[in-house]
C-alpha cells in the first residue's frame, strides 16, 4: 500500500508542476504586449500541453486509488508573486516575460528529472508517460528560451544602433 502512495505523492507533485505552468502561462497571455500574438499563441499550447499531461496524470493517480492534486505548487504561488512585485518595477516586456517563463521551464524539467529517479519503481507505463511528458516538456524550454535569447539578441542590437545613432549626432 505504501508503494502506491508514494508512487501517487509523486504523480500528484507533476499535476501540481503542471498546474503552476497552466497558471504562469494564462498570466503571460494576460501581460503580454497586445502585438505580442506569436507569443500569446504559444502560450496558449503550452497551457493546453499541461491541461493534457494533467488528465493523464490524473487517470493514473486514480488506477492507484487516490484523488488527483488540484492546485499549485507553494513554490509556484511565491514565485507568481516574485513576478508580480518584479513586473511592477520592470515592467512586462517581451524578454523579462520569457525569461520568467524559461525560469518556469527550468522548474517542470526539475520535477521531472526527480521523478524518473526517484528511488519509487515506477511500471513501464507510468515510466514512458513521463518520460514523453518530460521530453515535450523539454521541447517547450528550448523553444521558450530560443525565443528569449532571440529578443535579447534584438535588444542589445537595438540598444548598439541607438547607441551608434547617438554617437554620430
């Protein structure tokens, strides 16, 4: 009985993970800049992705017996607030948005790589679940953070054409 437990503390640790990334992603989609689409759009399937790794996580913490999580991370609400406090000195642009979010990325991959090692034996079929879940996941940070070094790149050439600009007034 305890094996299930602990397998199902595990499962419901991921819900959780994901749940904090269903929450972070609806609030970028809410402070992103309305010419931001492309990233509005993104953040929409990546919300979407976890609502999907939830009910599939939620099916096998009830094949164990037990009640799926349905709520957030306590790490994930004091971070959500963090960002509030920094969004309200720095703003939401564009890079301090995706950074935030490649910050999130970083957590799930966490959680993730800790559940496939934990020392809890996992069957074949929970095993390859998170294992393709922590795999898309890991397409979802590369991207997120592709698209952050991008308008970093962006902004230091911006921040060296002003500068040129500047310099030969």
């Amino acid at each position: 009985m305890e094996l299930n437990e602990n397998l199902r503390e595990i499962l419901n640790d991921l819900i959780k993970i994901n749940n904090d990334r269903i929450e972070g992603y609806n609030r970028a989609i809410k402070e992103s800049d309305a010419n931001d689409v492309d990233l509005k759009t993104i953040y929409k399937r990546m919300a979407d992705q976890s609502q999907q790794y939830v009910a599939e996580l939620s099916r096998e913490v009830v094949k164990l017996g037990g009640d799926p999580a349905d709520g957030t991370t306590n790490s994930g609400k004091i971070y959500r607030a963090w960002m509030d406090v920094k969004a309200a000195f720095t703003g939401n642009d564009r890079h301090s948005i995706l950074a935030s979010n490649e910050y999130g990325e970083d957590v799930a991959q966490k959680a993730y790589k800790e559940a496939l090692t934990s020392d809890e034996a996992l069957s074949v079929e929970v095993r390859q679940l998170i294992a393709n879940q922590q795999a898309a996941l890991r397409e979802s940070h590369d991207q997120i953070k592709k698209l952050r070094d991008m308008t970093d790149s962006s902004k230091n050439l911006a921040d060296t054409t002003t500068t040129t600009v500047n310099n030969s007034l």
